[in-house]
C-alpha cells in the first residue's frame, strides 16, 4: 500500500499536464487536426455567445453559440459596414450537449 497513493498521484498529475498541453498546442497550432476529444465541450462553460461578423451589439451583431477550445475572434478589417440595428447577445442559453455547444 505504501507505493500506491505515489503511483496514484503521479498517474493524476500526468492526466493533468496532458490535457492542459493538449489546450495549449490546439491554441498554438491552429490548423493541425486535433482529435475529437481535445475539441469537443465536456462542460457548459466551454460554451458561449460570441459576435462572428465583426459588429457590436449596438451595430448588427451577428451571434453564434461557439466551443471556445476551438473559437478563434475574426480577423476584421479596419472598417466594417454594419447594418445599424441593435442585436444583443441571445437571452437562450449557449450550452453543451453530447460535444457540441448548442443553443438551448
């Protein structure tokens, strides 16, 4: 029993600093394949409502539920032309289901 807790421990840590390494790359190296385990959500906070087209709410936003292991902002131009109607962030819930975030 006493080697035990110290293998059990070690083994937790490597899971730890795998997974964490994983995020870091996928981060890093954006147009690597990565498998579906490292860029499917696991938790409702991988989820959220983020802007896709460059506008602000009060402008013409255009509002996508993303995994943000995987969401990259949109490289916008320096200008944008916005439709002039107000589009706030979506009252539903941007959530995760089965590996993707969906809204609910």
């Amino acid at each position: 029993m006493k080697g035990v807790f110290p293998a059990i421990s070690i083994a937790i840590i490597c899971i730890i600093v795998g997974f964490y390494l994983g995020l870091y790359l996928q981060k890093n190296l954006p147009n690597t394949e990565w498998p579906s385990f490292v860029t499917k959500c696991y938790l409702n906070s991988d989820c959220s409502w983020k802007i896709i087209n460059c506008c602000p709410e009060s402008a013409g936003a255009y509002w996508q539920c993303v995994n943000l292991k995987t969401f990259e902002e949109p490289s916008c131009p320096s200008v944008v032309i916005c439709p002039q109607v107000i589009s706030v962030r979506p009252s539903t819930n941007c959530a995760c289901e089965n590996g993707s975030c969906v809204a609910k």
